[in-house]
C-alpha cells in the first residue's frame, strides 16, 4: 500500500506521522517473516541452501529503542 493512502485511511494531516508511526511496528516483523520465506523455500527446495543469505537479526534492544520513539 502507498503512504499517501495509508496515511489517509489512519487520518493523519502529514504522512511523516504515518512513516514514523508504522515503519518501525512493520521493522519488527520483518526478520520474522523472512525467516518464514527462506524456510519455506528449503523445505519445498525451491533454492539449495548454499544460496540463501542469512542476516543478522536486530538485539531485541534495539527492537524497543525504535518502538519507544
């Protein structure tokens, strides 16, 4: 979904407040549904094993500084 239209069906005047809003409640998920993706291709060996690049996944820390702003 765009932000413009994101931001106004939340009702928000600037879409800034949108992006700030809910970029980082999305961040959270992110790495979690990664993981589901790359499982999903090993275990229906869609890619072999040697080619799915495994990323680093943020401190839980660093998870609660980004929703605390």
């Amino acid at each position: 979904m765009r932000a413009i239209a994101f931001q106004r069906l939340m009702g928000h005047q600037d879409v800034s407040v949108t992006l700030n809003t809910y970029t980082s409640i999305f961040n959270k998920y992110k790495e979690s549904e990664i993981s589901k993706v790359n499982d999903y291709y090993l275990e229906n060996e869609i890619l072999p094993n040697n080619n799915i690049e495994v990323l680093d996944t943020p401190k839980e820390k660093d998870n609660e500084d980004e929703l605390e702003k």
